[in-house]
C-alpha cells in the first residue's frame, strides 16, 4: 500500500553547499550535503508519496522564533563575505567565525558590532562546523517554508505530514546557529501549529543529538514543551557543553523540557524506551499536536553517532508517535549515512501511517 504522508519539499535546498566543515581547525569535507535529502525523497516516492511543493510564508513566521539581528546577518553574510574580497584574499570561499563575543572576553560590557565583515559571524555563530555559502540562506528559507507548509497541512486537518527539510535545525537558538543548522524549522513549525489553534505543542526531537537550540528556544516557555533523547553529550559527544537530564526547563516550568541522554551503544529498546518517555511527558503537559524532529542518525550505520538503532526501532518510534493520537508534524533533521537514510525515514513514516 502506498505511504499516505505527504512530503512536503523544496527544490532550494540544492543551493546550499556548505562543501566542508572546520573541525578543530581543519577543513573536512561536509556531512550536511544535498545527497542526503535526494535520496530520502527518492525512497518515498519509491513508496508511493505525494510530494508537494513548499509554499513561500511570511518572515513574520520566522521572526516569531528567531532574532531579527541573527535574520538579517544569515541573509546578508555571504554578500558581505564576498563584497569583502575574503574569497580572494585570504581564499575563504564561505563564512566561517574566527573570533567569538565570549563572556569571558567581555565580562560585563556589551560586544561592539565589529567593523570588519571577518569578524561578524562570531556573534551569531557557536562553531566552525556550519559554513555559509552563496545560496545558503535561500536554502535555509525554503526549508523553514517546508516546515511552515507541513504545519498548515496540519492544522487544516492532516494527522501526519513530513516536511522533508534541508538544512537541518533543530540546534539553533533565537540568536546563534550552529551544528550544521541555520533556521530551527521545528521549533518554526511548533510556533505556526500555536498561531493556527494549537493551544500547547509538544516537541519530539529523535535525531542522535541534543537539540539543543530547541530546548534553549522553549525554555521559559508553557506551551511548548521540548523532549530530546540523543548520546549524552558527558560522553564526549556534540553539543558538549549541555543536554543532560537535569535540564528540566527554567523554574517558573520546571517539566516543560525533558532530556534522555543515553550512553555510546544505546539500541533500540533503550531508545524507543526513551521516545515513549517523551511522547508521554509531551502529552502530561497538554499538548495538542507534536511536532517530530526525526534525525535518523541515531541508526547503527551512521559516522555521526554511536547510537545503534535499527530500522525496526525507527519503525517503532513512529508507531509509539502516533500511538499518542495527537497529530503530528515531521521535520527531517541529521542522518548521514546515504545508503540507508532513505529507507530509515521511511521505516518512522510506515510507522506512522494510518
Ligand atoms: C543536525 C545534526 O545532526 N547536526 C549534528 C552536528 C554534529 N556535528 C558534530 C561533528 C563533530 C566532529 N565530527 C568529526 C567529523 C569531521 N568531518
Ligand atoms: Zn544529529
């Protein structure tokens, strides 16, 4: 039988090549590349899924997630890259942060907006991984406007819809990106489910990592509660500096955010384990529709993360999803491993179908 969700896509991510990454100091080549949601797209297809085209919202969708400084820094930063001649001189062909507004640089004094272009990104950028290029941010546009068009779908009466989303978001916070993340589509999708008449949203992060800008987005926040089980970042894993299970939320909501880390070999009963643990916590905080930030890079192939799950525990993780009779936007995130990407998206949205 056909797969009955429909995916929602947007040609632009094509024009995002971020080509490399700069992990610690040297250039290697970029996991976060076109391939992946190529071949996600081929194999739903393959199952019979309807694609349908992203449609185009207004910034204000966006400006209710994001930092109208960090907007209009990601929308202007390769132009000014270029204008500054750092492609020729020093040879730097994407924007990459070399100096960082640290607290402990500053102490108590608020940052100067740098003169030099070069010195920019470093106040809106947590790391050297996430390289912006020429058609970055129309790529990082069409997919919040995927993820914008899923929640629609949803509102208007779709119990599950996937928006197919590249690049990746669910690391950035209102004000900095990073982690291979420029917009963070689910916490952009969560917001467009509230404006519609979702009173409270839960969101249910699956990817191998911390979502981390997700959880800082919400953190205050009631009606939007954030779960994310990932590796545990004690463990030596990416994005180190947060994601443990104290982090319940600020005190005024303490509950609202759950993490589940997990240690390096984690497979699918722990894990699903901690999917229904979330499900569940989203539901305890009345939520009325999910959103799913569906990394599949927590499978046992994948070079990002030493997580073992299985196709099987993907499929197990759409079903406990739905299980919980909310409806539900899904927002594809990480997964890197091209020969089985495909079939893992495929294996939650089975999971998933009615
Ligand atoms: C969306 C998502 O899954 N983002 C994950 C970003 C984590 N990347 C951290 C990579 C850490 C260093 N890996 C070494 C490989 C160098 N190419
Ligand atoms: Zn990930």
């Amino acid at each position: 039988m056909a797969l009955s969700i429909p995916v929602v896509w947007s040609d632009d991510h094509r024009l995002h090549d971020p080509d490399a990454e700069i992990w610690v100091g040297i250039r290697t080549p970029a996991a976060e590349t076109a391939p992946r949601v190529e071949a996600i797209r081929d194999a739903l297809v393959a199952a019979g899924a309807d694609v349908v085209p992203a449609i185009r919202h207004d910034d204000a969708a966006i400006e209710a997630v994001h930092d109208s400084a960090l907007l209009s820094f990601l929308a202007s930063a390769w132009q000014e890259w270029e204008r500054a001649g750092l492609p020729e001189d020093p040879g730097q062909d994407r924007v990459v942060p070399y100096i960082f507004p640290h607290p402990g640089l500053l102490g108590p004094l608020a940052p100067l907006v740098p003169a030099a272009t070069w010195a920019r990104p470093g106040a809106f950028c947590f790391d050297t991984m996430t390289l912006i290029g020429p058609g970055t941010w129309e790529a990082a546009r069409g997919a919040a406007d995927a993820a914008l068009t899923a929640a629609d779908l949803v509102s208007g009466g779709r119990s599950t819809v996937y928006a197919c989303c590249r690049p990746p978001g669910h690391h950035v916070t209102r004000t900095a990106y990073g982690g291979s993340c420029y917009l963070n589509n689910a916490a952009i999708a969560a917001e467009r489910l509230r404006e519609l008449g979702a009173a409270r949203v839960g969101i249910v992060d699956i990817d191998a990592h911390h979502g981390n800008g997700t959880q800082s987005i919400f953190w205050e926040r009631a009606d939007v509660f954030t779960g994310s089980v990932h590796v545990d970042p004690e463990t030596g894993w990416f994005p180190h500096y947060l994601g443990t299970a104290s982090e319940t939320g600020a005190d005024a909501v303490a509950g609202a955010n759950r993490n589940v880390p997990l240690p390096p070999g984690a497979g699918d009963a722990d894990w699903v384990r901690g999917v229904e643990e979330i499900v569940q916590a989203a539901r305890s905080n009345g939520a009325e529709a999910l959103v799913l930030a569906l990394g599949v890079d927590a499978a046992g192939g994948d070079p990002e993360s030493p997580l073992q799950v299985t196709m099987d525990g993907y499929r197990e993780a759409g079903r406990v999803v739905v299980n919980s009779g909310l409806p539900c936007v899904v927002v594809q995130e990480g997964g890197y491993d091209l020969a089985s990407i495909g079939e893992l998206v495929l294996a939650t949205l089975e999971g998933m179908d009615a």
